[in-house]
C-alpha cells in the first residue's frame, strides 16, 4: 500500500475529495457535455440540487414502497 501526504495549504475548509481516476473523469465527461443544456434544464437541475439540499427527496427503497414494487 502507498502512503501520500497532502499539504495542509492545499486542503482548506475540508474540501478535499479523493476519488478514482475513473469516477472523476466520468465526472469530467458529464460537466463538459452539461454546457450543452437549455437554461430550462439547468434550472431544473438546480431546483433538484436545492430539494436535496433540503432534504426534500425519496432513496431508491422508499421511491419503490411508494410505486409498489
């Protein structure tokens, strides 16, 4: 196993995530093609983003109990 040591200046206010090179350029791939969205979209995606925030959504069990599956 390999040992690396992260410079403290480099993580500021707990903003570091670590994710594999995989996950982060799917992640990559997704934001490069979001520019093509409509602004009707993007609001969209936005209001989701603050639903979540609010706590304002369903996990995958509870989406399935309620549609009886």
């Amino acid at each position: 196993m390999n040992t690396i040591t992260i410079p403290q200046k480099l993580v500021k206010n707990d903003d570091l995530v670590v994710v594999p090179r995989r996950d982060y350029e799917r992640l990559m791939r997704f934001w490069t093609s979001a520019a093509e969205i409509t602004k009707k979209e993007k609001l969209a995606i936005e209001r989701g983003f603050r639903e979540i925030k609010h706590g304002k959504f369903l996990t995958s069990k509870q989406l399935k109990h309620e549609l009886g599956l």
